[in-house]
C-alpha cells in the first residue's frame, strides 16, 4: 500500500518535473511541496516527535519510489533521514523535541555536514575547529558536497573540539542556517543529481548554545560513522530507483521500436540484456531491503549489510542505465528521453556515503 501510494504521488506530481529540474539545475520545489503534504519527506521521524515513525524497510521504499521519477528529489527524504539521525540516535531530548518536530512538520529539512576541502574518504582529517567559550562552542571551517546546502534549515556539523586525538577529538553540532556566520558557496555544477544544491557551509566564528552539541564530546565521528551504516542503505534504495526507472523505460521503448521489420525486444541479444538487467536488479533490491531490516534491528552485522547494499546496489544502478541508453541507441544519448539523465544521476551514487571503494574496505573490515 505504501508503495502504490507513493509511486501515484511521484508520477503525478514529481515526474512531470523532473526533466525540467535537471535541465534548469533548481531545487525541485514541486517535489517537496507534494512530499510535505502526503507526510513523506521525513517518514522516519519517530512519533513521539510528531512524525510517522516509518521503520527503516518503509524509509527505503520512500526514497526508492521517488528515485524512480526523480533522483534529485529522492535526496529529500533521504538527505533529511542523513541529517537528523545523529540528533536521534545521539541526541538529548531537548534536542530531539527542538529539531525533529520541525522536520516532522515539513517547516525545514536537515542536512550533513562531514566533508571538508581536504577530508573526504579521511573524514577524520578534518580541520573545522570548535572552541568552548563559557556556556557557548564557536565554529570555524569549511564544509563541502553539503547536500541541500541553503536549502535546509539544520545541519548536523562534525567539528574538532580536541586535535590531540583524532577521530575521538571529533563533535557533533545542530547549526541553524539563521546563526551568526554561517553562509554558502555558489552551487556546485554536477553531471547529475542537478535538481539537489550541492555546496560549501562556511562557518565563520559562528557561536552557538552549548547545549546544541549532539552527545558528548568527542563522540561525533562514532555517531557520524554509526549514522552511516543505516543511511548507506538509502542511497542503496535511490540506486535501485533510478535503475528502475531505466529498466523500466527501455521495457517499454524496445516494445515499440520496429527494426528489420519487428520490435527489437523480439531480439535475442536485446532479452538478453533486459533479463541481466533485471535479474541484477532484483538481487540488489533483496540485499538492501534485508540491510534494511538489520538496519531496523540494529543487527551486529549491519556495517558490513549496509556497505554491501550501498556498493552492488549503486554498481548495479550504473551498469543497467548505461544498458538502458545503448538499447535506446541514438535516442538514448539524447536529453529528449529520461534514460541518459538516469544514466547521469546513478554516477553518484557509487561516490557519495562513501565511495565504493571505502565500502569495499568497510566490508572487508566487519566480514560477516
């Protein structure tokens, strides 16, 4: 049911707009407007908090559905489940009730900030510093590849509080968009996902409350590494989306496309690449969804689930919408049909959340 809700949602009101929100490089408002008004652009907040309070299983379908039509507009339910778990899984109770209710309510969207000029895959290279100054932390630094950077209204920053200790000298902060200080970069111009600003954070001696850190100090890197292992698995789902849309796409154009006097899906060679393309699929959709319940079980083997359906999920996405566009031939190539946008958007998905190579050493770190 969740599902059929969804995907009427996004072909009704998402897919129309998506070739235009690709094409113009904006924020697909259209997106989060329908999302907002059907409670589905933050579906895993917990009740208690005044959100749905869907498992993590529900949480993927979300975002796999709308990644269907639209890969831009699958980040907002996923980037705001990226942002806001560490203030679940970490945070006070202040401040969950202070920042999930908003979210919940649609009134702002969070996003993460970890990476930085220089700490991408090291992460724990960092440089952003947060000194103690009496009741308040000031931040200082650079973020960047922030998802939804001036669009959200939250962001959950890792900073260094101690540098003598590396990853255990690391803090999470909420910074509120509004606080002294804080601005952004141009927007980053990308091969896909163009629809989703990608940009720097600047944190230019912005002060905040004390009690915004999220846990305690010098356990933000354990909280931004203990995030991803859940929310590896929603760029799992946004990859089996878009690989969806494609499949799904070219199912239907090798159908009517006549050569040689019938359709070209009446070819061996071109059931061939639709069955790989599908049997693929499917066995990406099977280890995400179960990443997905161990996700919600919190299961010891979760780390390595949760690599595993990120890597071969996104290796799947880019294999079958580079297939999709060769059996669109040269209409395929074109902007004219969604598969080359598909084809763009996947790219990403083997890079961010870790690259898939990280994920091969994450995997080969916790083997099961």
């Amino acid at each position: 049911m969740l599902r059929e809700t969804i995907r009427s949602l996004a072909e009704a009101k998402i897919a129309p707009h998506a070739a235009a929100v690709d094409e113009e490089a904006r924020f697909p408002r259209e997106a989060l407007d329908a999302l907002v008004a059907s409670d589905l652009h933050a579906v895993h907040v917990p009740e208690e908090y005044g959100g749905a309070g869907a498992d993590a299983l529900a949480t993927v379908i979300v975002i796999e559905e709308v990644a269907r039509v639209c890969a831009s507009s699958s980040l907002i339910p996923a980037v705001n489940k990226l942002g806001s778990l560490p203030v679940i899984l970490s945070g006070s109770e202040d401040l969950k009730k202070k920042y999930l209710g908003p979210l919940a309510k649609g009134d702002a969207m969070f996003s993460y900030a970890l990476s930085e000029p220089d700490a991408g895959s090291d992460a724990a290279g960092m440089k952003t510093k947060a000194v103690r100054d009496g009741d308040f932390w000031v931040l200082n630094g650079v973020k960047r590849w922030i998802t939804n950077a001036g669009e959200s209204e939250y962001y959950t920053v890792m900073a260094v509080t101690d540098p003598t200790k590396r990853s255990k000298g690391i803090s999470a902060f909420v910074v509120e968009k509004s606080d002294e200080g804080v601005s952004f970069g141009a927007p980053e111009k990308k091969l896909g996902i163009k629809g989703s600003p990608t940009r720097e954070v600047y944190l230019d001696n912005v002060r905040i409350p004390a009690d915004r850190m999220i846990g305690e100090e010098g356990t933000g890197f354990a909280t931004a590494m203990k995030t991803l292992d859940h929310t590896r698995i929603t760029i799992a789902a946004q990859a089996l989306g878009i690989a969806q849309g494609a499949l799904d796409y070219a199912k239907g154009y090798v159908q009517e496309r006549k050569q040689f006097g019938k359709p070209i899906g009446d070819f061996q060679g071109i059931q061939f690449m639709l069955a790989d393309m599908a049997m693929k699929l499917e066995a990406a959709r099977q280890l995400t969804y179960s990443a997905a319940a161990k996700s919600e079980r919190l299961d010891g083997d979760l780390t390595f689930f949760g690599a595993a359906a990120k890597c071969f999920a996104s290796d799947v996405a880019m294999e079958v919408t580079t297939d999709a566009v060769q059996l669109l031939g040269g209409y395929g190539y074109t902007r004219d049909y969604p598969v080359e946008r598909m084809m763009r958007d996947a790219k990403i998905t083997q890079i961010y959340e870790g690259t898939n190579q990280v994920q091969r050493i994450v995997m080969a770190r916790n083997l099961p």
